[in-house]
C-alpha cells in the first residue's frame, strides 16, 4: 500500500472517529436538557424549591417519607413552595386562605387530582380517579350511600366485626402480655371492608388463608421495581405507556380476583327478592343503578371543614333522560368503588385506631376521662345504635385530636386546568397542588403546643374562634373525603366497645415516641405495643 493510501485511509478513520465522538457529545448534551429542562417552571413564576437533580428532580429528598421533610421544605422556602419528582411540578401549600381558594373559591380550575397514569382497573374506575364531569356524576350516586339513614344500617356490620375483634383481643388481655394491637386493628378493618363493600364476611386473624385476606394482603405489599420506577420518572412518555401494554400477571390476577368477586356479588343479588338483600354498601350502589331519585336529585356532597360533620348540597347541571341514564354507574364503576373503599378504608381506619390507642395509652388522665363518659354512656344504654352513639362529645374530641396530630391522609393533590392566580401567586398549568396537612395541623399559630394531646382543643367554643380550613383531616370542598362519616363511625364505635371492655396500659416494648411511615399514608412504622388490662 503506498503512503497516500495510508493517509486517506488514517483520515477516515479520524474522520469517523471524530464524528462518532460528536455525535455522542451531541447526545449527552441533549440528555442533560432533556433531564432537567422541566425544572424551570416553578422558578418562573417564583416558587422556591430545593435544587433538583437531573432526571429525578427531588424524589431523594424524600426518600424517609414526605410527614417531616414538608415541614423541612416549608421552613426552607416559604409557605408557598415547592418541588419536582421526575419531571411533574408540584406546589406545596399551608396556609388555610390559600387552601380554601384552591379546594372550594377556584374549585373549577382545581376540580381533579393526580393524574392516575399507572392506575389500572379496578381503581381506575373510582371516584378518586375519576376525572371532570364523569367524576362529578358518579360522586352524586354515591352520596347518598353515606346518609344517616344508609349508616344506621351499618351499625349491626360494625358491631359484628367489633365482636370478632373483642374475642381477639380477650385472648391477649387475659395473657396479660404485651402485644401489638395494629396487627389486630388491620385484622379488624379488612373484616370491616370485606363485609361492607365486598358482601363478604371473613375473620382475618383467624383465616390468614381466605382468599379476600391473601389478596387484601398481596396488593398491600406490592411495591415498584426501583430501577423501574427511575426509568419511569426519566422518560414517563415513553415509559407509561409501555408498562400498559406489557404483561403483568400478578396485578392481572389481583385485579381479576377483586373485580370478579364483585360481579359474582351482583349476579347473586340481582337473583335474590329485595327483602333478602344485604343491606351494605355494595348494596347501595347497586340500588342506585335503578333510583330514579338517586339519578334526578343530582347533588353531591361539599365538605365543610369547620366542623367536619356538616355536608352542603350542591346541585348538578339538569340533564335529559337520556344523559341521565348515561350516568348511571357501571359494573366496573361499582368494583372501582370498593376497590376504593378497600384502599381508603383500611390503611387510614387502622392508623386511626392504632393512633388513639397509644395516645390514650401515654395520656393516662385523657384516658379515664374518656372511660368515665363511657361508664356513664354504659349505664344509660344497654343497647348503641346510630342515635344514641352520638352522646359521646369527648370520645368525638379524642378522635379529632388524634386526627389533628396524626391524620393518616397528611397530604392530598389537586391539578391545576391551567394557569391562574392565587391570592397573588401565579399558579403554572399542569402544576400538582399538594396541601401539606400534617405541617398544618403542627402550626402553633393555629394549635398551641402543637406536640400535646389536648382533645379539649375540639370544643364547640374553641371551634368557632379557629379558622376553618386549619383542620382538613378528610379534605374539603367538593372533593373531600365521601366516605368521611362512616370512617369516624367506625372509629367511634371501635373505641367504644373496645373501652367498655379493657384499658390501654404502656409496657416496655411501646415505643415512645412513635417512629412514622409516610409514603402513601400516615402511620405506625413498628407497630403498637400495648398491655390491654380488663375491667
């Protein structure tokens, strides 16, 4: 080969050499755009944040849980903050006028929450998920489910799952060991929810086999691949869609099993006379398929968070007939709706009753007080319903004081439609408006020494002169909690036939102060250990 061949051969070498070299800088460069060129959206419209990195913007700072970093994070950078996880925007909020302008004032531009893009059925098709009008529809058949007349009946449910429970906790009380008694609160709510929106009756802690129990228990403890989840963050177009189509056969089967049991349910009861029928929540929503007054009453329900136990009546838009038939829910729609009633009702009601349990424990003197009205509750009432339970003002303030300084649902989002102005802070479209609840509820602006167990914080005086929107344990506006009643009936009946039997009584293996988990909800991370001491 002759030199110039050498030469003309070296040069392209080089010259390919040189164009694979730019070509990769090229993309590297592009990478590093595209990984963090979302993260200036907040600072635009003068949102503080702390310094996100690239592809998975803040989610490390995180990483132990959102209950104390929101307060880290609003102490950093204001009132009005916030933060990237992947490439969504969210704005962080606690303070009670802005809370009351995005969940009630501009409730139309704010009307959805988190947009469920990995969600699959049966979720998808809840009230949670549920988006704009369909949602809005859904939510007026669902209401009236949650009336007082529908929750009398729910009275004989509870106190068949309760009596379950008490015959559990016997068999610790009489060991005089100390036990944790969240295991036997999970136990008791599964039985609650299964009974109630599934029509299924079960014994959690005595069948751990049953097949409701095993796959209540598998879907609790799925979680997501982490290197998984950083892929879906870094490229969520990409990556979400993807994940829909590919197969998934545990969350195919899960969700199979739960959708399944719901329809083998309604073929069950559509078969059964009506005076035979469970009286339940499945039951309800299955009556609302055929309520003319269900269908034309058209309201749903407008949390008042002042008293969070008043409810205001908003009216829909009138519809034709045939919208209004449209509207009617589903059979999906019905498995959606216990699905959520599984997901709401069991992490949250157990966190409940697990809080008030070690409060009541470490709080001694609350705790007599609180059996001292039951005595007396005891002695006037051989037998509770739905009227009479109402008689009991210091069990309620025990319950709003432990939902004050744990409230399991410490945080909710709402999505802003586009942009717009709150109380002088602009608002980007596409923003997630995350309220911090838990941050709220420890301001000693509002609530004087924030850390203590003051159950007399929930007088009917010491309400009024308290601003409304600083207690939101189940949200407010239009959107707040539905099934809000009938978790705090839960509660309340529990404690009460808990307490009529036995004492919370501290032991060594308490843990004092309580260590929190606060990814999805607030609660217990070891547990509670307790003595139960009959009386």
């Amino acid at each position: 080969m002759e030199l110039s061949d050498l030469l003309a051969f070296a040069s392209s070498e080089v010259s390919s050499t040189t164009v694979t070299l730019a070509l990769l800088v090229v993309f590297v460069v592009l990478l590093y755009w595209y990984s963090t060129s979302a993260f200036s959206k907040l600072s635009k419209v003068g949102i503080r944040h702390p310094p996100p990195l690239p592809f998975i913007g803040n989610l490390l700072f995180f990483r132990e849980g959102f209950w104390e970093n929101h307060t880290k994070l609003i102490t950093e950078y204001g009132p009005i903050c916030g933060y990237y996880i992947g490439r969504q925007m969210f704005v962080v909020i606690s303070a009670p006028e802005v809370i009351k302008q995005i969940l009630v004032t501009d409730f139309g531009n704010f009307t959805n929450r988190t947009k469920p893009n990995l969600i699959s059925k049966p979720m998808l098709d809840s009230i949670l998920c549920l988006r704009d009008e369909r949602w809005k529809y859904v939510r007026s058949l669902l209401t009236p489910a949650f009336s007082d007349a529908k929750l009398k009946e729910m009275i004989p449910l509870i106190n068949q799952a309760c009596d379950v429970l008490l015959s559990n906790l016997k068999v610790y009380a009489d060991s005089g060991r100390a036990f944790d008694i969240q295991r036997c609160y999970n136990c008791f709510t599964l039985d609650v929810v299964g009974s109630v929106a599934f029509g299924t009756e079960v014994d959690s802690q005595k069948n751990p086999d049953d097949p409701f129990v095993k796959n209540c228990r598998t879907f609790f403890e799925m979680s997501l691949f982490k290197p998984l989840l950083f892929l879906i963050l870094s490229f969520p177009s990409i990556m979400i869609p993807l994940l829909r189509i590919l197969p998934n056969k545990k969350q195919k089967e899960l969700n199979g099993f739960f959708i399944q049991t719901i329809k083998n349910a309604i073929v069950f009861r559509d078969q059964q006379d009506a005076a035979e029928r469970r009286r339940d929540f499945l039951q309800w929503m299955l009556d609302s398929r055929n309520s003319a007054d269900a269908l034309a009453g058209g309201y749903f329900d407008k949390i008042c968070p002042a008293t969070t136990s008043s409810q205001n009546e908003v009216p829909l838009v009138d519809k034709t007939p045939s919208e209004k038939a449209q509207t009617m829910l589903t059979e999906d729609e019905i498995a959606g709706q216990a699905f959520l009633f599984l997901i709401a009702g069991y992490e949250t009601t157990t966190s409940t009753l697990s809080f008030a349990t070690y409060l009541l424990a470490t709080n001694p003197e609350c705790q007599e007080k609180l059996l001292q009205e039951i005595d007396e509750f005891s002695a006037k009432h051989m037998v509770t319903d739905y009227q009479n339970v109402q008689e009991l003002p210091y069990l309620d303030m025990v319950i709003a004081e432990t939902l004050r300084m744990f409230p399991p649902a410490f945080r909710f989002t709402r999505e802003a439609a586009k942009d717009c102005v709150v109380l002088g802070q602009r608002i980007p479209a596409g923003a997630v408006i995350e309220t911090a609840v838990g941050h709220l509820h420890h301001n000693p602006e509002f609530w004087p020494e924030p850390e203590k167990f003051i159950p007399e914080r929930f007088t009917e005086e010491a309400k009024k002169k308290r601003h409304p929107f600083a207690y939101l344990p189940f949200g407010a506006g239009p959107r707040g909690c539905v099934g809000r009643k009938m978790g705090l009936l839960e509660t309340k009946m529990t404690l009460l036939r808990i307490l009529q039997m036995f004492r919370f009584k501290t032991c060594p293996e308490t843990e004092i102060p309580l260590q929190l988990k606060s990814k999805a909800t607030l609660g217990p991370k070891n547990g509670v250990y307790i003595i139960l001491e009959s009386r």
